[in-house]
C-alpha cells in the first residue's frame, strides 16, 4: 500500500476516472450556466450578450427575492430545529437503548424513500376533507385551527418546510450516531467512574468531540436548503401566490415555462456562490470556536 500511495502515476491512474466525471458533471455544467448567465437566451438560436443585466434582474425581481428569502427560512430551521433534534436522536439512540440498530434503521428509512412518494404522504395529511391533520385537530376540540394548509399562502410555507426537516433527520442523525460511536469507549467509562451523568457527559464531552461532524452536518443542512427544490415542487409548486416559491421552484418555471434560459442560469450561479460562501462562513465560525478553547 505504501508503495501505491507513493507512486504518483498509480494516483493519478485511480484519481483520473473520478476526476472525470466531477469535470464532467460539475465543473462543465458550472461553466455553461455562467456563460448563458450573461446572455439574453431564450434556449433556442444564438443569444445576445447583456453582461450583468440578468444579475441586476435578479435583485429587483420581487418573486426571486422571496424566493431566496425562504430558502434562508428553510436554512435557519434546518440548522436550529432539524439539527438539535437530529443530534437528541443521536444521543439517546448511541447510549444503547433497546433495538438500537432497528431504530437507527427505521429514523433513516424517509430518506431513502423517494421524494415524489414523500410528498404524495404529506399531501394525504395535509387534505382539508379526509387529511389526518385536520381530523386530528377536530378530534381534540381545535377544529378552528383546520386549515387548507397547502392552499393557503399564510400557511403554505410552513406546511411546505416541515416535510423537508422531517425527511432528513435521520440522514443527520446517521452522520452523528456514527461520530458518536467512533469516539473512544474509553472516554465515557472514565466520564461515569468520575460520576458524570447522561446528559453532563453528552453535553462536556460528546458534543465537544462531535464538533467535526456537527460542521459537516451543518454545511450539508444550509446548502441543502439553498437548493431545494423537489418535495417544494411536488407539494405546492411554489404556491399557491408564490407564497412557498425557493430558488429551485422559481428557476425551473423561469427556464422551462418562460424559456429564459440566460435568467435562470443567472439564478443558479447565484445558488452557487452562495452555497459557497455559506460553507465556507460555516467552517470559519467552526474553526474560530476551536481555536478560542
């Protein structure tokens, strides 16, 4: 292994195929979206150079400031609700509780279930007539609260966001239960023998060591929620009014249902750098907190 690992031709020759496809799948497609993202393209012909009018377009669109302000609202509630109650889940279920492993398994199986089949769920919940919300809420005398959650902008946003955090709980959840389990043993029994409780012990000790995967989860939580766009889509569409609209939903209508393809790559450049700058924000915050201990 030590003779692969120092033979550069070997590295290149296992790196290359990988490199490939990430030049292909990313780095190319980045390219092409910031070229048309200067352009007045209607997706057909040849398109008319604008410079940064499409950028300066973006910032006075009423509906893409929306847009992006919901998606900060859904990043901000995936870092400080999905995030604490993945990390709870974590903790409770690395403590050793019964049927650990068939826990961890049914908190991650939203994940892996298709988005469309997510979404018909909730809809299902959602239904003003037979939904189980609403008759819940009917049953315990709160009937008042019933509501055409999906249909109606007030509610729209939030009905939208909660399906989302749900779904990737246990993928965060999955991230910090393997973190926990790949500290040391030997930390906690020394924890317990000097009398630390639970919960002391998870919060001086487990937490502070997690700080590594807790960056990771972060970082993957905030862009996740800049780029969303399928369970929105599938949901609400980006209504009703606008009301649930995100980057995704509104890109995708301004491209295939407007043709201004020179716009919508504009918006998903703008999703770029600021999936980039947020990752990067996240990671400096980290690293200043461990380097002030």
């Amino acid at each position: 292994m030590d003779r692969v690992l120092g033979n550069k031709k070997a590295i290149v020759f296992f790196l290359f195929p990988a490199l490939v496809v990430f030049i292909g799948l990313i780095i190319i497609p980045i390219i092409m979206s910031t070229y048309y993202s200067f352009q007045d393209w209607s997706g057909f012909g040849k398109g008319t150079f604008i410079g940064l009018q499409n950028y300066k377009g973006l910032l006075s669109d009423p509906i893409f400031v929306k847009a992006a302000v919901n998606s900060l609202i859904l990043a901000v509630a995936s870092v400080f609700i999905q995030l604490p109650i993945s990390l709870l889940l974590a903790l409770i279920l690395a403590k050793g509780v019964k049927f650990e492993k068939s826990l961890v398994t049914i908190y991650f199986i939203p994940v892996i279930i298709s988005t469309v089949v997510i979404g018909q769920l909730w809809m299902k919940i959602y239904n003003p007539d037979y939904g189980i919300l609403n008759l819940l809420l009917k049953t315990v005398g709160l009937g008042s609260f019933a509501s055409e959650w999906l249909g109606d902008p007030k509610r729209a946003l939030v009905a939208t966001f909660i399906p989302i955090i749900w779904q990737y709980i246990g993928y965060h959840m999955l991230l910090m239960y393997a973190g926990i389990k790949s500290i040391s043993t030997d930390v906690f029994e020394a924890a317990v023998i000097d009398g630390s409780s639970w919960w002391n012990t998870s919060m001086k000790i487990t937490i502070p060591m997690l700080k590594p995967v807790l960056n990771v989860s972060v970082i993957f939580a905030v862009t996740g929620a800049l780029k969303v766009f399928d369970l929105v889509y599938v949901l609400t569409g980006g209504g009703p009014a606008h009301a649930s609209e995100v980057i995704g939903t509104y890109m995708v209508s301004t491209i295939f249902k407007g043709n201004q393809y020179g716009y919508g790559s504009a918006m998903a450049v703008f999703v770029i750098l600021e999936c980039f700058a947020l990752s990067i924000l996240v990671s400096l915050l980290f690293r200043e907190k461990e380097a002030a201990k």
